[in-house]
C-alpha cells in the first residue's frame, strides 16, 4: 500500500513554522497552549482544504 503524502506537503507548506514551536521566546505557558490550539484547527482546514482540492502536485510547492 502507497501513502499519499501530498496532504501533508500542502499543509506543510501553506502552514506557519512558528504554530508549531516548542515555546516562543517570551511566550507564557497559556499564550503557548492557545497558538497550539489555533494551530490544531489550522491543521484541520488545511487538511480539509488538501482533500478538497486533490492536493494535486502543482499546488504543492517547496
């Protein structure tokens, strides 16, 4: 069985790298719990949208 990896390259590349830090500098303990909570839902559209639109390889781009 192949995996599609194409969902996951387009919300990698249409997704901010700093949603998914560890803990920004200066960033309390709550702040960093609601990014990681937008970032979830962020995931889910994105996602969505990939499914949506077939993640095709020209809407992949790196």
């Amino acid at each position: 069985m192949d995996i599609d990896v194409r969902p996951l390259a387009y919300v990698l590349t249409h997704m901010h790298p700093d949603l998914n830090a560890p803990i920004l500098p200066g960033e309390s303990w709550d702040d960093m719990r609601a990014r990681r909570a937008a970032a979830a839902d962020i995931l889910d559209d994105l996602l969505r949208e990939a499914a949506d639109a077939g993640a095709t390889p020209a809407e992949v781009t790196w």
